[in-house]
C-alpha cells in the first residue's frame, strides 16, 4: 500500500517506517521540524514537511501523495516542561489530536483513502472502579483530574472520530525503548517517587512492539479500537523499582499522597495511586499481535540495561 505517516521523524514513527517497507508498503512520512527530513530519509522512506495544524497545508499533501492509508503519530511532547497542569504541558498535542485529526480525516475522506490509523493512549484514561486492567469496552473516567480534563476530552475526540470515520485508534501504553525517554532522567535523578501505597495500575509498550502493532493494524478493516500495551500492567510500586534498578539509578523514594498532592498535584496522586491498567487480550486476538517484549520487567532491561543500550533510529543520521 501507499502509505502517509504523519509524524514519521518521531519516536514511534522512526520504527515504524522501517517496519512499514519490511511489509512491502511504499511510505512518505512528514515531518514537522526543520532538519527532521534526514531521518525519514535515511530510513528509505520519502519526506515532506507538514505541520497538521495547518489545513490547506494538510489537504494539498493528502491530494497530492495519494495514500491508500495514513497513518497518524503526531504529537508535540518533545522538550515539553511538566507542570501541575497537564493539559497545559499537553496543549499543542491536544490540538494535534482535535483539529489535526479532523483536518486529516477531511482530507483523507476527499482523497479517499481506505485506511486510516492513528496514535491514542491507554494508560490512566480507563474509569478509576473496579477492576485494575481495562478492556477497550469498559467506560473511560468521567471525572478526570481538573488538570488534565482537556487532555483527556482529546483523545476521547480522537478516538471518536477516528472510528466514526471507519479507522482505527491504537491506545498504546507508555512508550518505552528510546534513549530519549522522558521518564529517564526523573527516575535517574530519584526524582519520580511512589506515591502512597503506589497501587495505581500502569500499562507499558516497547516502542518496536507498538510498530509492529501498527502495521498489523493497517491491514484490518476498521473501525476499531485496541489497546496496544504488553502483558503486565502493573502497580507503580512493581514496575518504578525495576525501571530504576534496569537504569542503574538508585531505588525510588517514597512520597506520602498528601505531601504529592501539595507538590505535583492531584493529577499526580490519581496516577500513582488509582488508576487503571489495559488489557491486550483483543489487540492480540483480532490483530495476531504478538509483543517481542511481553512485559516491562524483560523489556525495560532489554533497553535500558548495559546490554540493551542501542542508539534510536533518529540518532546520528543525517540532518537533513
Ligand atoms: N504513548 C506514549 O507514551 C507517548 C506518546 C507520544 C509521545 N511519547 C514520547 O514523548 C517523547 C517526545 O514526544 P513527541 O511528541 O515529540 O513525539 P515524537 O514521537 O518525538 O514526535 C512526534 C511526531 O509528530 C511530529 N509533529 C510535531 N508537531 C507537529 C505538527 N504541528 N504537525 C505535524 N507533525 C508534527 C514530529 O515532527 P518533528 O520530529 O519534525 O518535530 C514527530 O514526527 C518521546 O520520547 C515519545 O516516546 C510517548
């Protein structure tokens, strides 16, 4: 197939490419940052700049590539401050998923493009009752964090349309496997705690098991919904000390839930003390998903750990 991947010099997109062309599908990915085409390029895929915010920009690219599928993996977290308010820290990658994702499925609808794929979230969205692991079924919180009730009425939107339209939304896990990672230095510098009895339930990806995902996905008729998460979500206390163990970074301090609300927020104290996990059973299932890194404990030794060290696909290539 033809494909479009938007946001293809991203973390995710930069292993995605490669896995696309494996498939034997013919990429043009975009790029948002000048000096980003270099690493498309390099990975054998063709480039053009494209800033999704930007609908006359959006429909001419569509119009003009004529993809049999797009792809969306846009977002704008890169170098971003983490603030008490997440919908602040997530801002621009809200508009990403809101008018970005409806500028793309417009183009997408007039070009007619049979496939669309694009990038959701899973972790921490599911409703904070019952059981810890979450079903694509199962109600997303109706209450979410005052802070971060933008960024969730965005993704809730982007999974919406996508799947009015026909596609399908991956809710990933929290990406993991990149040299870049932005838990990393919090974690090397002691300075992502448990919080209270850190029972809230996290579910993880290595970023080459959520590509692979993806290409799966674009062979399935949509619409669909699937959450792309390994096989262990876990309790943040579980998973945090291995984490900073497969680092090398000495163990994670303990916080008490108040003294985490007085200085990161409520937001903070929901993630790390009740919220739900995802379960993969029906990415598995319906796609014939298989993760290389079932769970986080193999996997964040795998990329972490002194054997797993590897530079990421953007690093060291060719700016431009
Ligand atoms: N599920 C998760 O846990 C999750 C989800 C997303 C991101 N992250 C992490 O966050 C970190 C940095 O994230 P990031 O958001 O910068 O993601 P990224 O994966 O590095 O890049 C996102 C992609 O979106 C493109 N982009 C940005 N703004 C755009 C716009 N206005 N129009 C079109 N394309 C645009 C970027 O282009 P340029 O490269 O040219 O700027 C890039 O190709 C990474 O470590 C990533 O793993 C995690």
């Amino acid at each position: 197939m033809r494909v479009l991947v938007v946001g293809a010099s991203g973390a995710i997109g930069t292993r995605l490419v490669p896995q696309l062309m494996e498939h034997g599908h013919e990429v043009t990915g975009t790029y948002r940052s000048p000096g980003h085409a270099g690493r498309i390029r390099a990975l054998g895929a063709e480039a053009i700049p494209l800033d999704l915010l930007d609908a006359g920009a959006v429909r001419r690219a569509v119009l003009d590539t004529r993809p049999e599928a797009i792809i969306h993996q846009a977002t704008a977290l890169a170098n971003i401050r983490f603030s008490r308010s997440l919908d602040r820290s997530f801002a621009a990658t809200n508009r990403l998923r809101t008018e970005g994702t409806d500028t793309l499925l417009a183009a997408a609808r007039e070009a007619g493009v049979r496939r669309f794929v694009a990038q959701s979230f899973a972790s921490y969205r599911y409703a904070r009752e019952g059981g810890m692991v979450k079903t694509e079924d199962d109600p997303l919180d109706p209450a979410p964090p005052a802070a971060a009730r933008e960024t969730n009425a965005a993704m809730r939107h982007l999974d919406q349309a996508v799947t009015d339209a026909g596609g399908v939304a991956l809710r990933y896990g929290g990406f993991y496997g990149d040299p870049d990672d932005g838990l990393i230095g919090p974690v090397r510098k002691r300075q992502f705690p448990i919080v209270g009895d850190g029972a809230g339930v996290s579910s993880w990806i290595h970023l080459d098991d959520a590509a692979a995902a993806t290409v799966l996905a674009l062979g399935h008729d949509g619409p669909g919904l699937y959450n792309i998460v390994d096989d262990e979500p876990a309790p943040v206390r579980e998973w945090l000390p291995v984490l900073a163990d497969a680092l090398g970074a000495p163990p994670p301090r303990h916080v008490p839930a108040w003294l985490a609300r007085l200085i990161a927020g409520q937001g903070a104290v929901i993630m790390g003390t009740q919220s739900r996990g995802a379960s993969n059973a029906k990415a598995r299932r319906e796609l014939g998903w298989t993760p290389r890194y079932p769970t986080w404990r193999q996997g964040f030794t795998a990329a972490y750990g002194p054997a797993g060290q590897r530079p990421s696909p953007a690093a060291g290539r060719p700016v431009l």
